[in-house]
C-alpha cells in the first residue's frame, strides 16, 4: 500500500480547507505551465448539487475572482474555493491517479454521502465536473 503525500499550502491556516496531493500539485503546475495565457489562472474548485453522493463538483482554471472566495497558495500556483462552496470542500483531498484502472483527478471527501468511484479529467485537463465522493 502506497501512502500518499500532501502538497503543504504556503500560508499555515489553507483558507480554501482542501489539501492536495503532490502528485496532484505537480499536474496543476504542468497542465498552468501549457496555458497560453497562464498570467493570473489559479485552480478552481467548486461544488453544485447533484450526482450520486449530493454533490458534483468542478475544477477549473479561472482568473476571476469574487468577493467571498478562500484562495490557498502553493508553489506556483492558487486554490480558489468560492464561499458556497468552502464549507462543503473542507477537508477534502484532492489527488491526481495514472493507472489503466482510472486517470485523472480524484476527490476524496468526507462531507460526501457517497461515493461513485471513478476519476475526473482525462491526463489533459480538468474533466469539467464531477460527481461523488471522487471524480466523474
């Protein structure tokens, strides 16, 4: 069994409430790196209703910004989570997996009533949204 190490936030308190990977890092850092206009992007993650466990959620590059948002600073790069969406992010990880068996990003969150088990994103990008416990 693998033990999975996290990406430390540069501020001590992560307003923005998740944690990720460093594998899951590393892929945010590559994919802002193939950005064209990368100046100002930072990595969005946000909850709406719906999928299996109540939840789906979507990661996103974003340069805007509104009032309310938590933003987590990393090496290279931002976390923005917006005020709806924080409380229902916090403590959730966010992990990035390359097997034949799923690819992508993956959100494992114990706020989430279940879980569908599958991943998000296809090693290109964001998969757009996703729902359950990880990434559809």
């Amino acid at each position: 069994m693998t033990t999975t190490r996290f990406a430390e936030p540069i501020e001590t308190d992560n307003p923005a409430g998740l944690r990720l990977s460093e594998l899951a890092a590393a892929k945010v850092k590559e994919l802002l790196q193939g950005q064209e206009q990368s100046a100002g992007l930072r990595l969005r993650v946000a909850v709406q209703p719906g999928g299996c466990s109540g939840l789906r959620y979507q990661l996103f590059f974003d340069d805007e910004s509104a009032e309310g948002d938590l933003v987590s600073g990393y090496d290279g790069f931002e976390v923005v989570v917006d005020a709806v969406s924080g409380p229902f992010l916090s403590e959730a990880t966010i992990d990035f997996a390359e097997r034949g068996d799923a690819q992508g990003f993956t959100i494992d969150n114990p706020n989430a009533r279940s879980s569908c088990g599958s991943s998000c994103g296809d090693g290109e990008g964001f998969g757009g949204s996703c729902g359950g416990g990880s990434c559809r």
